[in-house]
C-alpha cells in the first residue's frame, strides 16, 4: 500500500515539476539590463515583507554570477526572482486594480526594497540590477490589449466565468490547479486575439495569472499555498504535495522530504541544461542549413558581387589578429585587410553569437550590392564557408565621423568647411537611397558612427544591415519590431512601429546638429541634463543664442549664416509630425540656397529626456520584460 502512494506521489510531484516548467517558460523577462537602479523620492506601494515569509527554494540564486552572453530568460534565478516579486505585483492589483506600478520612481524604490530583501537573505547584491529594468514594471496601455486595471481587463474580456470558476477552487489540489492553468491558457489566447500583436503573448500570460492570484476571482491571498505553487509556479522548501503523499513515519517522511526537494532542484537544472543545449542546436542547425542554401546558389545569383575564400580572408586578416581589429559592430568585429592586389579592405565579421546574424549578412548583401553613390560605402565583396559570414568593403581611412568629431584630440582636423562638405555629402547619400537608386530604401540606423570617412574626409554612408526596401510607389510601412538606436528613431516609429522617409529625416536632424555642434546626442540621456540635444538647441534658438550651438572650435571661423541655416534646417528635421518635417531634396535645397527663405519650425518632437523615454517604453514591440532602447548596431570605426 505504501509503495501504491509512494509511486502515486512521485507522479503528482512530476506533474507539479512539469506545471513549474509551463510557467517558467512563459513567464516574459527583460533582455536588457539596467546596472543601477536609481533612487528615488517615491515610495513603494508593495508592502514587500512577504519574500521573508514565502519558503521558496533560493538555491538557484546562491551562486548567481552574472554572465552579460547569457540570455537573460534562459536565468533560472532570474526566472524564480520573477515569480516572487509577481506576488507583490499581484497584492497591488488586489489593492489598486492596477496590474502594474504608477511610474518609474516607484519600479526603482519597489526593486530596491526587493534587492535589500534578498540581500537579508544572504543572496548576492546584483541580483535585481542584472534580471530587471524598473520600466518593465510600469504601467502602459502597450503591454496587453490596453488593459493597465481590473477593469479594462473585464470591459477587454467576453467571457470570464469559466476561467474564475476554475480557479476559485482549492489550488492546492493538482485537477483543480491542472483547470486553472488551463482556462488561463484560453484566456491568454483571447487576450491575444484583442490585442492583435502575437508578440504580447507572454505579456498577456503574466497579466492572466497575476489576475488569477490576486483574490479578485476568490478570497485567497496571492501568499497563499495554492497561488505559490499552482499559480506562481514558485518552486518551494516545503510544498504541500509532500502532506498529502503517505503517512510516512516522521524520519522517512523528512528524507523523502529533502530527497524531494534535491530531486526537484537537480530535475528543474537537468531540463533547463537540455532545453538550452536543444535551442542551440536548433541555432547550428537553421546556420548550416543557411549556408548550403547560400553555397548552392539560392541566394547568391542576386548579388552580382565576388565570393572570396575563407582562406583569402584569414589570410588577408593575418588569421584575423587583434592588431588588425578596426572595431567592433553590432553584428560582429571589423578588420583592416590586404588582399593579394595589394587593395586595402575593410572586413566585416558576423559573430555566429547574433541572433540576427543571418538575416542581417543577406539584409546588407542584398541592399548595398546594388547602391552605387559617392556617399555610400561600397561593398566588394563576400565570403560564406564554414560557418563564416564575411563582408567585405572599401576600406575607409579615416574611418567614422564620431572619432573626429567626439575626440578633444581629433576635432581641430573638422573646421567648418570639412563638416559643411560632410553635411552636403551625407544628405545626397540619403537622398540618392531615397529616390534616386535602382531600390527604394529607409536606412532605419542613420547615426554618426555610421558615416564613414575617405582619405579626403569625404562621408560615406555605411551598415545598411537594418535597412528596408520599399515598392517605388510605396511610402510607408509598419513593423512590431522597432530597431535603431535610442536617440535618432523618430517619435512615429519610436512609439507606434511606422516608418518612411521622414524616419531617416529626423535621424538626419540629429546628425547635423552632433556635427554643427560637436556634441554627443548620447551625452544628454541623463537625469541630471533633462534636455535632449534637440531640446537644447531649440531652446538656445528661442532665446537668440543660436550661436551658442555651434561647436566652440569653430564658431569664430565659420560662416555664421551657413552655421546657422545648417542649425535652423536640423531643427526643421526633428519636429514631432512627420508631415512638418522636409523631404531630403528640399533639406538640400535649403542648405546649397542661402537666398532660400525657410519655414518656421515647431518645439522638437523629444525635448526632454523624459519624453523620449516614455515613448520609447510604450514601441510596439516593447514589453514589460523587453527594453528595446538599446542599440541595435554599434559599429565603432572601420
């Protein structure tokens, strides 16, 4: 009879593990980190005291060290931490109605309290800086169907009674939890079909089983047995599937109890080992399989461009050596090459560690091949052998602008008739790209570093990896993906996916007034500056200091006009519509003609740090558990 509830035991346990797994799983974690969790006045709202109480298993945290290759949802501390500081989430709900925080402020003091929790527990001090960013946890209408409160969640919802009816039972029992998490599946899925945007899924998920502990469809608290492990699926010290097991004299009952919860814990890290190793598999895979596509002609007929050796490369690289190493892009490192003429190169490595890498080589393969401007970086050629994707370009002397123009060292070479020359050069570069090229296309990643430079200082648009061809006729398009880098994506596409021509204008705007004014667009995005570069210059336009903008190392020796219309066209090119903004052909009207009288411009569309910040956090493709506010691609100098 023993061996009967015994074996009847371990099968619920495993069916608890394979709940566990589920919500793991699902549950959405951001990829980006935020390595400083910023005090602030606010106070949070989450009485916080309850992760002293809950009995969960923090052995996956006590040897956490941070690995910046690792991808964050694949953590399982990370993962754990999550489920804990939901409980807290879900007490709020109860609380408010709101399933997330109020602002910023609060996510930064509620992750601290949580930090200085875990901290009490002996668990290492990083723990909340490395999993979270505060802006995961604050509330948006972008996150899941519109749905920020209680009540949105039930005006969004048809039907609810069969999921509150599931999961008003005891959860502790594992049918009635098997229900719950059942009809929180189908309402997931219903949320899904409201929002529209598939990539909300796991978002949806954490909102359906925060609502499911919160005591709104029952009176148990989200602390309860059957919440933590049904619900949360919080992998506990002493869950209650080992009371209802056998009636195990007391020492069996305690090893059984500790060989249990060992098992679990050696279970749950021998399935995420697998789960990983099986996705990168699948990774090698869908590289390789690329690669014989490539080789077997399926891709390459477009291109019309040379194939070079592997052998060529390594040898033109000197086995690709540090000394060679021009710096270092979003895709991959870039070398400075010689190949057999003698010809100077500049060799672009994909990292196999990209998840994009593919699409991003045959992106730029595809698009620059065809492009051929004076202001557009040339590509010479490829290689793909042995899962190498290599592209190789016209070597750059100078390599980019911003290690002129951001070096106290360098800047005194760009006086002002080498940045107006560079201004004029970049402009025809977009516009060529624009309208006057065999393919219409929106660079989408149009920043300093991405303008390159000849032995003459003669700009040269490059990374064309994030680049999106357009139909002749076409004039914009949307995405769910928002890439670029913080500071140059419009508000259109910043907030709402959309993108066309005026995307790459206002990213234009940006780059002439970094090179008017030598100052880094990155350099305002701080709490102490509130002001955006744009902001900044808008406001000493509209208090008659337009000459301050300039940067000091020319502002006696430039053409006053010159500078000045440059300052007044860039402003033109950041305002918040679209439609206000110019077209390239009339940006450069308005630079070369200076009996051209232009128009007045309105406040830029990203005046204050804040206000790029709250827009960038609502993209349609940001989540509470994704920061897309990073850098898509960062090439350094070539």
């Amino acid at each position: 009879m023993i061996e009967i509830g015994f074996c009847h035991f371990m099968v619920e346990v495993m069916k608890f593990i394979g709940r566990l797994l589920v919500f793991l799983s699902l549950l959405p974690l951001s990829t980006a980190q935020s390595p400083n969790i910023i005090s602030n006045r606010t106070t949070c709202p989450i009485d916080l005291n309850y992760v002293l109480r809950v009995p969960f298993n923090s052995s996956f945290c006590k040897n956490f060290r941070a690995d910046p290759q690792m991808d964050i949802t694949q953590i399982p501390c990370c993962q754990v931490l999550l489920s804990l500081f939901a409980i807290g989430l879900a007490q709020h709900l109860k609380a408010t109605t709101f399933f997330l925080l109020p602002n910023i402020a609060a996510s930064n003091s509620c992750l601290q309290n949580f930090q200085s929790k875990l901290t009490s527990l002996a668990l290492p001090p990083n723990l909340v800086s490395y999993c979270f960013d505060p802006i995961q946890f604050v509330t948006s209408p972008n996150i899941c169907a519109q749905i920020e409160s209680s009540q949105d969640w039930v005006s969004k919802l048809d039907q609810t009674t069969a999921f509150d009816s599931a999961c008003k039972a005891d959860l502790t029992d594992l049918s009635s939890c098997d229900a719950c998490v059942a009809a929180g599946f189908r309402i997931q899925q219903e949320l899904i079909t409201v929002d529209g945007n598939r990539s909300h899924s796991r978002d949806c998920w954490f909102f359906t089983i925060m609502y499911a502990a919160a005591g709104i469809i029952n009176d148990s608290e989200p602390e309860s047995e059957g919440n933590l492990s049904c619900v949360f699926g919080l992998p506990l010290l002493n869950n209650t599937l080992v009371d209802t097991a056998v009636n195990l004299p007391k020492k069996s009952y305690t090893a059984l109890v500790t060989a249990v919860v060992s098992a679990t814990g050696g279970l749950l890290t021998i399935l995420f080992l697998y789960f990983l190793w099986k996705e990168s598999l699948g990774k090698k895979r869908a590289y390789s399989e690329n690669i014989r596509n490539f080789s077997a002609g399926d891709e390459k007929n477009d291109t019309e461009l040379p194939v070079l050796s592997l052998r060529s490369i390594l040898a033109a690289t000197n086995n690709f050596s540090e000394a060679n190493k021009l710096g270092e892009g979003g895709f991959g490192p870039v070398y400075k090459g010689i190949l057999k003429e003698n010809q100077e190169v500049a060799i672009k490595r994909l990292s196999k560690k990209s998840g994009q890498g593919y699409q991003e080589f045959m992106n730029e393969l595809k698009v620059i091949a065809k492009l051929q401007h004076n202001n557009l970086v040339r590509l010479l050629g490829c290689c793909i052998e042995k899962e190498e994707m290599i592209l190789i370009y016209e070597y750059m002397t100078n390599r980019s602008l911003d290690k002129f123009l951001f070096d106290p060292r360098e800047n005194t070479k760009l006086d002002w008739g080498k940045r107006f020359r560079i201004i004029e050069g970049t402009a025809q570069g977009v516009l060529y790209i624009h309208k006057h090229s065999r393919l219409k296309i929106i660079h989408r990643d149009l920043k300093v570093s991405n303008v390159l430079l000849d032995e003459e200082m003669n700009p040269k648009i490059s990374d064309f990896g994030m680049a999106k061809i357009f139909e002749i006729n076409q004039t914009e398009a949307s995405t769910n993906r928002v890439v670029g880098t913080y500071g140059y994506m419009s508000p259109e596409y910043a907030r709402y996916g959309h993108f066309s021509e005026k995307l790459d204008v206002f990213s234009f705007g940006v780059l002439l007034l970094e090179i008017v004014s030598g100052r880094k667009n990155s350099a305002f995005y701080h709490l102490e500056h509130p002001l955006t570069l744009a902001g900044w210059a808008w406001k000493l336009w509209k208090e008659g200091r337009g000459m301050e903008v300039i940067d000091a190392s020319v502002r006696e020796t430039c053409m006053p006009n010159e500078a000045l219309r440059c300052i007044h066209v860039a402003l033109l090119c950041v305002q918040e519509d679209p439609v206000d903004r110019p077209t390239m052909s009339s940006v450069i009207h308005m630079l070369a003609n200076e009996a051209t009288s232009l128009p007045l411009f309105k406040e830029p569309a990203f005046s204050t740090h804040s206000n790029y910040k709250a827009v960038c956090s609502s993209s349609p493709s940001s989540s509470i558990f994704s920061n897309n506010l990073v850098t898509i691609s960062i090439p350094q100098g070539r």
